[in-house]
C-alpha cells in the first residue's frame, strides 16, 4: 500500500478547508459571498475528483489499449522476419488470417457491452485482457496455417469487447464535455503501441533462435504474457464505478454522482441508468439511429486507414529501402507513431475545449489526406516516409473525436452501449479493407492501397459533414418546439438534451 497523498490526507482536508474558508471570507466581503463560496468550492471538489479519477483510471485502461494494439498488430512486425517462410504459408493465406481475427472482433462487440453492466467493467475488462494474452502467447507456437488461422481467429472474440466496453465504462464516470480527452489520453496508447511495437519487436527479434524457437515467435510470446499480468493489475486498480472507488473520500464520492446526476443539459441521471431495465426498444432505438450510421461508416474509412497503417506500415518502410536490414525497419516505424502521439492529445483537448467532434475532424481529416494523396504519386522515398508522419497524424488525432462522439449523443444505458458497439462494430470491418489492400506484388509503391485509402478518407470526411448538419438540425427542432412530446422523458430526445456538433 502506498502512502496516502496529500490530497487524502487529514492535515491536507483541514488545510483544504482553512484555505476555502478564507477564500469565501474574502468573497462575502465584496457581496453575495455565499454564492461565489459555493461556486468555488464546487470548482475546487471537481477539480479534486478529475485528478483521482484521471491518474487511477486512465493509466490502466491505457495499459489494456495499448496491449490490445501491440497484439493485434505485432503480427506485422513478426511478418518481415519470417513469419511466412517459417508457417509456410502464402501472401494470400496472411491476409485471411488477418481478416478472420477482424470477423470474429465484430460480432464479439455487442454482445459484449450488453453483459458487461452484468458483469461489471471491473471484472468484464480485465477478464478479456488476460484471455487474450494468453491466446497471443499460443501464436508463438503454431506450426502451420490452420493452427494460425485458428488462433487468430480466437483472438478476435477475446479483444472485441474492450474497446467498446472502455467507452461504455467511461461514460459513467466523466461528463459529456470531459470525454474526448479522456479518450484522447488512452487512445494515444493506440499510437505509442507503433512505436513501442517496433522497438520491442526489435529487441524480442534478437532472441532468436533460442529455445528451438525462432525470433518472431518470442515476439508474440513475450508481449502475450506482458499482457496477462496488465490485465491481472487491472483487475486490482479499476473501480466498478464511482459509487465503490476507494481512492475518493465518501464526501469526494457523493459529490461525483450530483455532478453528473445535476448537470441535466449535460447528460442524465446516471442513478436511473444504473436502475433502467434491458428493453429491446432501447436496442432498437440505437440501431435505427441515423447519427450512429453516418459517424460508423465515417469510422470505418478511418479505420482501413489506421489498421492497415498498423498491420502494413513496417512492410512500407522496408519496401523503402531507407535501410538495408529489416530489423532497423522496425525503428524507422517508431517515427510516424511518436510524431501523432502528442498531436492527438493536443487535438482531445481543444475538442473538450470547444465541445466540438465532427467540427474538429473536417480539419483533421484533410492532413491524412494529403498524406495518402502525396506518397500514392510521388517516388522519392524521404517524401513518402515524411508522409508516413501525416498519415498518422491526421487519422489518429480524428478517432477520439468520431469515438466519443456517438456516446455523447446518447442518453439511456442500453441505447448508448447499444450505439457505441453498433458504431465500432461497422467500423471494423476496416479491418477486412486493411488485410486486402497491401498485397506484396503492389510493392515498393503501394499505389493501389494508398489510392484506396485516400478515397476512404475522403468519403470520411463528407460522411462527417452530414452528420454535423444532421444534429445542427436536431437542436434547431428541439428550440422550435419538435420534441415538446419527449419533455421530461429522461433520454436524448428531451429537448434539454443539446446534440454536440
């Protein structure tokens, strides 16, 4: 046990105190002290809670994010020393392999966020970390394309609940406009896996061989059982909710749950949620929603994009030839990745900031495209790796946006966790799309993926537009008097309920 900081301590509650009391004595002295006193102490609380719950809770779902990527994508980096020659499979063999892991990650995803408020995120979360820990450990010791195939396949089910449930878990604990960035936080762990993968890959790779196993082996077999004990901390360190975090006071408790409970125009009643009932009607309400098609199919172009940036990227800078060795390859693909990283927390803040998410993306969205529209046309390959840089950049810094924005426009547990997993659901059939569209006879120039990309993206971008409009014209409805009929109805549709853009 550590500590308790001093924020959890008795002398720092009493000197917390004294310092409010001063403060609100200085206030009553000007008028209407009692008032700004509460205003202050409210800001004071809050600012107290986020910083609990931002350092407990986000580096451990980072952890798990960060895990997920390196294990789904390390397949890439085992690819280019010898993964193919070794399993005697084909090019057109890899792929399905990738794609099997995409089918079976999509219909996991539902299902998943509907039980997890069963079994709780506490568990749920970390239950599915460690079981697909154990099964990336298992692909370092298949032998041929069926035992690949399989495993993969395995893999899918067990990761196709995380992301989904993390969104779904989140948006219990933090407001409407604290979303973004919170996401922007974890989801960087989606970019520091690339770099972190490459560098790993690079040290695991010069294992080899030992113990009668080849180097791209101990790459999924160390990263599998790193994975399994991130999940057994998770299960240690993440709260069910605010209702049972330790780490928060009983007053610092109860001040959480009026906070989102009081902030009507933000969101609703996080208590009913809790109590509401599973009703196929909710379900029905997230599937027949037009928000929820227009950001999933905006999601899915991103997505071939960032996947097969991902599974692919390693075999490109090979493909450039910027270096003779496929294992300093590796580092050249840290690069790109650590470039988003900072880019993309910065875009979630000033998202938060602004309460803004399609809005924000119609000028992200424009730097991965310029990317993919250079390096699909021009040879030289210093110009093609710099656009590695904004290929990342652009499409990294867009997904906190497009993620969180379907849960903010989502009231009612079982129509958000319905939309949240619809959303990603559709979304990763990317993932078919990023298997497919690299093939190694298109190599070095890549010109027929990058094209295919680049139109993706594109489409993206007006798929975000539309649904700007759509919510602009959502609010516009609700001040007109549209939905006086859901007034009080505690879900989206009341008219207090504002769309964010």
């Amino acid at each position: 046990m550590t500590a308790p900081s001093r924020q959890d301590s008795p002398r720092a509650e009493k000197e917390d105190g004294d310092a409010m009391a001063g403060a609100a004595d200085k206030v009553e002295a000007v008028g209407d002290g009692g008032v700004a006193a509460s205003t202050l102490r409210e800001a004071h609380m809050t600012r107290r809670v986020l910083l609990k719950m931002d350092t407990r809770i986000l580096p451990v779902l980072a952890l798990l994010f960060l895990c997920s990527f390196l294990d789904r994508t390390n397949v890439g980096n085992a690819r280019i020393i010898g993964l193919e020659k070794d399993l005697g499979i084909t090019n057109l063999q890899y792929t399905q392999g990738l794609a099997v892991f995409y089918a079976t990650y999509i219909a996991s995803e539902l299902p998943s966020n509907l039980v997890l408020k069963k079994i709780t995120p506490r568990v749920w979360l970390p239950l599915l970390t460690v079981t697909w820990g154990i099964i990336t450990t298992c692909l370092g010791f298949v032998r041929n394309f069926g035992s690949f195939f399989a495993v993969r396949a395995l893999l899918g089910i067990a990761e196709g609940g995380l992301l989904p449930g993390m969104v779904l878990y989140l948006s219990g604990l933090y407001t409407r406009q604290e979303m973004a960035l919170r996401i922007g936080i974890f989801y960087t762990a989606a970019s520091l896996s690339g770099a972190f993968g490459g560098l790993l890959a690079r040290g695991l790779s010069a294992i080899a061989p030992r113990g009668g196993l080849e180097g791209w082996r101990w790459i999924f077999i160390i990263e599998g059982l790193l994975t399994v004990v991130a999940g057994l901390v998770a299960y240690f360190l993440l709260p069910t909710g605010i209702a049972t975090a330790s780490y928060l006071t009983p007053e610092e408790r109860e001040f959480a749950k009026l906070r989102l409970q009081n902030s009507v125009s933000d969101r609703f009643n996080p208590v009913h949620e809790r109590e509401e009932k599973f009703r196929w009607s909710e379900v029905y309400r997230g599937i027949f929603n037009l928000q929820v098609w227009l950001t999933a199919t905006a999601y899915f172009a991103i997505l071939s994009g960032l996947y097969s940036f991902g599974l692919f990227l390693p075999t490109i800078v090979n493909d450039l030839h910027i270096t003779s060795n496929a294992n300093e390859a590796q580092l050249w693909s840290v690069i790109p990745y650590a470039v988003a990283t900072p880019v993309t927390v910065f875009i979630a803040f000033v998202s938060d900031r602004l309460k803004l998410r399609g809005v924000i993306m119609l000028f992200t969205l424009p730097v991965a495209i310029v990317g993919y529209a250079v390096i699909a046309n021009v040879a030289s390959a210093q110009v093609r790796f710099a656009m590695t840089c904004l290929m990342a950049i652009g499409m990294y810094s867009s997904v906190p946006c497009v993620l969180v924005w379907n849960s903010n426009n989502s009231a009612g547990h079982y129509k958000r966790a319905t939309t949240s997993a619809l959303q990603l659901a559709v979304a990763n059939c990317g993932g078919f799309v990023a298997t497919f569209v690299y093939p190694s006879s298109d190599s070095p120039l890549y010109h027929r993926g990058h094209t295919i990309i680049l139109g993706l993206l594109v489409f993206s971008w007006f798929s975000i537009l539309a649904n700007v409009l759509w919510c602009a014209r959502i609010n516009k409805d609700k001040k007109s008097g549209k939905y006086a009929e859901f007034e009080g109805s505690g879900d989206d549709r009341d008219p207090s309920f504002v769309m964010i853009l």
